[in-house]
C-alpha cells in the first residue's frame, strides 16, 4: 500500500508539473525572441537619422559605434548595392524592402532573424539590416530551462517525500494489524494491537482486539464446558462400575468391564483434549518418529509379558505433521490397543513410518492374527466396528489421519492379519 500510495503521487505530481514546465518553458522561448527583436529593431531604429542624412563615412562610423548584443549584426544597403558595416548577401527580403515593402521582420533560413528598416534617400532607398542569429534569439533559454528542471525536480523530490512520509503513518498501523492477526493464528491470544492511523484503521485495530478477546473468553468456556461435562459423565460411569462388580462373575460382566474401560479412556481422552490450551491445538506440530518410538515402548512392557514379538522400521529423517502429539499418540494407542484386545497373546505386531516423495508420512501397523472380520469392508467407514468393539478406536484413527489432510485404511497384511495404513500431510517447519 505504501509503494502505491508513492507511486500515485508521482504521476500525479509528474503530470502538474509537465503541465506547468513545458508552457512556461515555451512562454519563456516565446519572450526571448521578443526581446531580440524588440532589440535589434531600437539598434535599427537608431540608425535612421544617421543613414538619412550622413555620407557613407559616418554611417560607417555610427555603425561601429553601436553597442551591440552578442549574436546581432548591423548592415546597411546603399542604392549602389554597397553594403556597410557587416558584410551581407543582398537577398529577396531586401530586395522587396527596396521596392516598398516597408519595414519588416524576416525569419532567416539559419534559424536566425532579420530586422529591415528602409530609409529614404534622394538617390533612392537605404536599407538598414539587423541580423540576430539563432543562438542571439534563444539566449538565456537553456540556463532559464535548466533552472525550471531543477525547481520541478526539488518538488517532484519533496512531493515524494511527503507522500512516504504519509503513506508510513498510513501503513505503520496496518502492518502492526498484519503482525497481530499473525501471533493470533499461531495461537497468541493475548496479542493485541495498538490503535493507531487513521480512523478507519483505528477502528479495524479496535476491533480486532475486542474479536481477540471474545475468541479468548469463548474457547475458555468451551474448554471449561467441555472438561466439565467429562467430569459429570463420571458420576455415572463409577456407578455403572459399581453394579458390573456386583454381578456374578461371568462373560457378560467382562464385556460390560471391558466396554466400561473403553468409555473411560474416551473421557480421559475428552478432558485431556479440553484442558489442553488452545494455543497447542492452534500450533500443533510433533515428530511421528519420535512418537512412535515412545508408544512402542510403551505397549512393549505389556506385549513383552503376553509374549508377543514387536518388529519396528521407523525412519531416522525427520517426519513433522501438523498434529499434537497426544492426539497421535492417542491414534497409536488405538490401533495397538485393537492389537491386544482382538488378538491372542504370543500374536506379534509391527510398526513402521516412512516418509514419502509426494510429502506425506505413511505408518502402517500391523498383526499377525487371524486376519479380518466379515465386515473388513465397512470398517473404515465412520462409526462402524467388528469383533464386538465399539468402534471407537478406528474412528480415533479415521479423525486424527483426516484432520491433517490424511488418509485411512484397514486391510488384510501379506501374513494374514490386519493392517492399518495412516497417512499424513507432512509440513515443513
């Protein structure tokens, strides 16, 4: 904005002053030749007694007495053809003047121009010619126009001067906007701008502090809403824990703990994600390979005492995805928690994470169960399970691989198992 702010006053300012230079510098060209004339025809004038009334001797004399200016000549025609003082051809012009065309001024094929005056004689007509060159007509214009071009330049200068001057009091404020706007998407909520410029920029300041506030206070109570729903839903779900352990001692109490335990890690999931500051969820960034490194580690201790051999090849280059990384942990644990839960001990499982050509990362987990249930083909849909489970896992999956612009899926593993391919969109710092 500032450089166009510049620029329209420079060809604004341009314009004014080549409408003003040019005509004054052609008015002053204009009262230059004026002046030679007007010049030369007093010098010609002069002359008219002396050459009325004098021999060719104190014409001569009177000639070379004059004071001329540079450039400008004097001559005098006699009846006889004789020309006095400057040398001269005997043109058409006075030629003319001799045969009565009076007094005149002529224009010269050199640029220059001539003053005639006949005076007459007994012995017939005597001319006087005064002759200004070019140069003589156009005297003082150069400096005069040199002396316009530096004055319309000093102002042209100081007009843009001016005018940045403006355009920085105009864009400071904007650009202070710029760099707030800038901290609050990077999750900075407690950045705020300081009202400053013109009106109608002071307002759009005010503005964005009062929507930089209201967005502060609505994600607080959201987090609070959220965290506090969590924390009622646990009322129930200890009662309902409660009852299951009063039942007898069957399959049906298992599934009930079992599905108890799932609801539980959901709510702890829930109240994890609500406590989190928004600023983390605003900046997300993590490291796959180092998450899944402790992740591994994690369920290793367990998968160690069920007998069950982990193979890993996670890349050593750097694989940073715009996710928190609870969330991907949280995505993980899903998957490797189905592992445990649907599969017998001793089943092995593997993770690996590689980065690809076309900027995404792929993990693939995979088992060595006995493969797929008869719905496989539903399972990546929203909302839909197998073996008795409530889904909740492969939605965990579907939602974190999507939120960054990824994909999931579950198929069968070359071992006859179940694979789970996750891709996200890599980013770059």
């Amino acid at each position: 904005m500032r450089r166009r702010i510049v620029l329209l006053v420079a060809a604004t300012t341009s314009i004014v002053l080549l409408a003003f230079t040019l005509p004054l510098i052609i008015l002053i060209n204009d009262l230059a030749q004026s002046s030679a004339v007007e010049r030369a025809t007093t010098i010609a004038q002069s002359l008219v007694p002396v050459v009325s009334n004098s021999g060719t001797d104190q014409i001569d004399l009177a000639i070379t007495s004059l004071a001329k200016p540079e450039g400008t000549t004097v001559s005098v025609v006699l009846p006889t053809q004789q020309v006095l003082g400057n040398p001269r051809a005997i043109d058409q012009a006075i030629k003319d003047t001799v045969a009565g065309a009076g007094a005149s001024t002529q224009d010269r094929a050199d640029g220059g121009r001539t003053v005639l005056i006949p005076v007459y004689v007994n012995s017939g007509v005597r001319v006087i010619a005064v002759d200004i060159s070019a140069d003589a007509l156009s005297e003082g214009l150069v400096r005069a126009s040199v002396v316009i071009a530096a004055l319309a330049l000093a102002l042209f200068v100081a007009s843009l001067l001016v005018a940045d001057r403006i355009a920085r009091t105009m864009t400071r404020p904007l650009n202070e906007l710029a760099r707030t706007a800038e901290a609050l998407a990077t999750g900075n909520l407690d950045a705020r701008v300081e009202p400053a410029g013109p009106d109608e920029v002071l307002n759009v300041g005010t503005a964005m502090n009062a929507l930089a506030q209201r967005i502060g206070e609505l994600l607080v109570a959201e987090r609070e809403a959220l965290a506090d729903l969590s924390h009622r839903l646990r009322t129930p779900l200890t009662a309902l824990r409660l009852d299951t352990e009063a039942l007898a001692a069957s399959s049906e109490r298992d599934r009930i703990e079992s599905d108890l335990d799932l609801m539980e890690r959901s709510l702890d999931d829930v109240i994890r994600t609500a406590a989190r500051p928004a600023q983390d969820k605003l900046v997300a960034r993590c490291d796959v390979g180092k998450v899944l490194l402790e992740r591994v580690q994690f369920w290793s201790v367990l998968a160690e005492d069920q007998g069950r051999q982990v193979r890993t090849d996670i890349s050593s280059k750097s694989m940073r995805i715009g996710l928190d990384a609870d969330d991907l942990a949280a995505c993980v644990d899903a998957a490797l928690g189905n592992i445990f839960a649907h599969t017998d001990e001793g089943v092995g499982f593997s993770v690996s994470a590689q980065p690809w050509i076309n900027d995404t990362i792929h993990i693939v987990i995979e088992d060595q169960g006995r493969g797929l249930p008869s719905n496989a083909n539903r399972l990546s849909q929203r909302g839909v399970s197998g073996s008795g489970s409530t889904g909740l896992g492969m939605d965990i999956m579907r939602r974190t691989a999507e939120s960054t612009g990824g994909h999931f899926e579950v198929a069968e593993s070359p071992t006859g198992g179940v694979r789970i391919n996750l891709s996200f969109a890599m980013v770059k710092n």
